[in-house]
C-alpha cells in the first residue's frame, strides 16, 4: 500500500466540499420525480472528480 499524500488529501477535502455545495443546490431544485436525468447528473457528476483526488491523494 502507497504513502497517502497529505497535500493531496487537504486539497480532496476542500475541493470535494466547495464542488458539491452548487451541485447540492442543483439537486435540491431539481425534482427527482420529474426530470429523473437532472437528478441523477446533479447526484452522479461530482463522482469522477473525487475519485481522481482520492486516487492523487493516496486513498485506492
């Protein structure tokens, strides 16, 4: 198992937090039983980026 970088965690952290907040606000103004792809882009789309800065970070 690798070394976690912990500059890389800092910024996942950050990142991840200030990322989700418009996303969170997408997804509580778009209704889930209307227009369910809305939804589920508001849910799905910020996924690919944690998973890069976890992967920077060291976390697999």
């Amino acid at each position: 198992m690798g070394k976690m970088n912990v500059n890389w965690f800092i910024i996942g952290l950050i990142v991840t937090f200030f990322v989700n907040i418009p996303f969170g606000f997408w997804r509580a103004h778009a209704k889930r039983t209307g227009n369910r792809l809305e939804w589920a882009l508001a849910v799905h789309l910020p996924v690919p980026l944690v998973v890069v800065l976890r992967h920077l970070a060291g976390l697999r």
